[in-house]
C-alpha cells in the first residue's frame, strides 16, 4: 500500500511527500456501555489508512482517493466543502483543526487503505485520524493525542452527519501493539492492558456475516432511552456502577424491556473489568467465556443480535473456540472469535461452510494483529 500512495502520489503531485498511517481497530468488550458512562476495550489492528502528503504553500488542499480513483480540491474555510463525502472527513479534520486555533496551510495527498468496509473496524476514524495527526505532525501545532481523535469525533459530528463516540478516533490515535485499552467512557481517563493472543498460543479472527438488517425505528435510540429511564428510577444520571442488587430492588419500578436492558448493561460493565483483571493473569480462557456471555447479553437481553450472527457463535463454540461474540452495535456484521492456534484451520474451514450452507453466501475472514496507532512512516 506504501508503494502504491507513494508512486500515485508522484504522479500526479511529485516527489517530496511524507507518508502517514493509522489504524482501523476492534473492540474486545464493552459494547453499548459507552453512552452507559461505562468501559469499552478497543484495540488498533494491522489495516488501516496510508496518506502521502506535502504541504503546496496555497490555501487549497488537493485530494486523491486511490481505492476510488476519485480526486477532489477545495480550500480550507467553511464555505469551501467538498461534494464527494470521503472528502469532507479530510476537510472536517482541516476545520476542526481550525477551530482550535490551529494555523494551517494546503496541501497535496493520496490515500489508500485495507480496512475492510463494512466489517465494524472504523475506516472512516482510520481516515480522521490519518489528517489530524500528520498536519499535527507537519505543523507543529502541537496538538495532544486525546484532541486529535476529539478532532475525529467532531469531524463525524459537523461534517459528515454521524453522532458518534469517541472510541474508534481514540483507538486510532493511542493504540499500542501488544496492548488493549481500557477507555472509561465518564472521565475519559484509559489505561494499557497486555493483549498477545500469538504469545500464548492464540490468534483473533473477525468473520463477517455480510448481511446488515435494517430494523424500522430507531433501535439505538430505543435501548438507550431504556437505560436512561433505569438509570433515572435508580437516581443516577448512567447506569454506570448500578450494580445487579439494585436493579433486582426497582424491578416492580420499571417494565420488563427496561430490566432486560439495564441487566445486560450492568453485567456487560463488570465483564469488562474481569477480561482486564483475566489480561493481567494471562487467563485468555476468561476472557473466551466473558465474550460468549456478552453475545447471549446482546442476543437475549439487549435484543441487537440476528439469526445469522447467532449462528455463527453457536458454530463457534461447537468448534471449540475460546470466545466468541457480535461486535459492533449489532443486527449484522461481525463476531470476533478467541480460536486457540491448533484449532484455527478447522474452525474456518467448518464456519465457512456451515456458514454457506445455511445462508447461501460465504462469510469474510479477517485475521487481526494488534497494532500501534497513528504515526509517521
């Protein structure tokens, strides 16, 4: 991928460009507990964005997207947006920069990345967080870490119409290899926790359904105006550190949708805390047995599972796989599966089948290394 920005990039611009990276990323557990004030455990992996860059000395950026053979130029103030959507997250991050004081100029480019789309792994913070750590970088704005994936979250929000968290940017920019992170959702205050699945005799694997079910509604919006009504009955403003007791106290208080709900929540916080406190003991048999317990939480409780993603951990478990469970937000996409090393060949082969078989379509495999976050190449 390097070679290939690299030779596009002096093509069309010339020579003199900078390559920059960041990576796309998992998260372990902790799902639906971000907007709970609770804990999540992302992870960067091995795939991501690479961007050639050198700044041109106008006030226009010009833009190439590899994978889309796609080109685009617009200046750097409000007015100037560009049409295509991939490339207002390249001038949200300009902006948001902006907005921060940042004194910033144009600038040539050409990217490419292998983030899987549609796999749950955030190629668009990948691409946020590209921008804003390389004209941090060429700049010398010195712009903490934290900020930079706070410039991502906003370019999501002011830009490209998506409310999202902060933890695909955040697990951008701070990843580490060899380390998960712990991110508390309240105080935004994170932690490093050892995670080399390899050094122990594992590896981690994303299969992908490659279906997407659209629910009519609002799903999301739904569950979370139940928390939010179990967390008010309990006189807190998240369902952040209630714990099981004092659900079971108020259950008369509030419907059974809202108990089923406020239940995943709450067991979903403490399975976190046991995968960091398993990680610390190198006990990746926990941490398997914690990832089947958040799948069956999301499937039974939380109602965001389908029939195809229940399958595919249903088939994995048969397999003997360690840890298996929907990630994401749910109604489609991946499970990310803990597979002991002497079991991964067999594992794939059967789910692959299986998996065909029943739903007439094979699934995408995703092997995933844990990797480092954004830097300069």
């Amino acid at each position: 991928m390097k070679e290939r920005v690299s030779q596009k990039f002096a093509e069309l611009y010339g020579e003199g460009a900078i390559l920059f990276t960041s990576p796309g990323r998992i998260n372990l557990i902790g799902e639906h507990t971000d907007y709970n004030g609770g804990f999540v455990f992302p992870g960067a992996v091995d795939k991501g964005i690479v961007a050639a860059i050198r700044l041109n000395g106008t006030d226009k950026v010009r833009a190439f997207a590899l994978d889309l053979n796609e080109s685009a130029e617009f200046g750097l103030n409000e007015e100037d947006k560009p049409a295509q959507s991939w490339a207002c997250y390249i001038f949200g991050v300009c902006r948001e920069i902006q907005k921060r004081g940042g004194v910033i100029g144009g600038f040539d480019t050409v990217f490419a990345g292998d983030v899987p789309l549609g796999a749950g792994m955030s190629s668009s913070a990948a691409l946020e967080s590209t921008f804003a750590f390389a004209l941090n970088d060429l700049y010398n704005l010195g712009i903490e870490k934290f900020e930079l994936a706070r410039i991502g979250q906003s370019t999501e929000h002011n830009y490209c119409g998506v409310k999202c968290g902060i933890m695909d940017q955040f697990a951008s920019v701070h990843g580490k290899a060899g380390h998960l992170m712990r991110l508390d959702c309240r105080s935004m205050e994170f932690n490093y926790f050892p995670f080399d699945p390899t050094k122990h005799g594992y590896r981690l694997v994303l299969v992908n359904s490659c279906v997407k079910h659209e629910l009519v509604g609002s799903p999301y919006n739904d569950r979370r105006a139940s928390c939010e009504r179990v967390a008010a009955v309990l006189g807190q403003e998240f369902l952040r550190g209630a714990t099981m007791e004092q659900l079971e106290a108020i259950k008369d208080q509030i419907s059974e949708e809202d108990y089923l709900r406020a239940r995943y929540v709450i067991g979903e916080e403490q399975r976190v805390l046991d995968v960091c406190e398993a990680l610390e003991k190198d006990d990746y048999e926990t941490v398997g047995e914690r990832m089947y317990e958040t799948h069956w939480g999301m499937s039974r409780d939380y109602e965001v599972s389908c029939e195809e993603l229940d399958f595919l951990a249903t088939v994995a478990k048969e397999c003997g796989v360690t840890g298996s469970r929907i990630m994401g937000g749910g109604f489609g996409g991946c499970t990310i599966n803990l597979v002991k090393e002497e079991l991964y060949d067999s594992f794939i082969a059967s789910v692959t089948a299986k998996f065909a078989e029943k739903y007439g379509h094979e699934p995408k495999i995703y092997p995933v290394v844990i990797s480092d976050g954004s830097r300069r190449l």
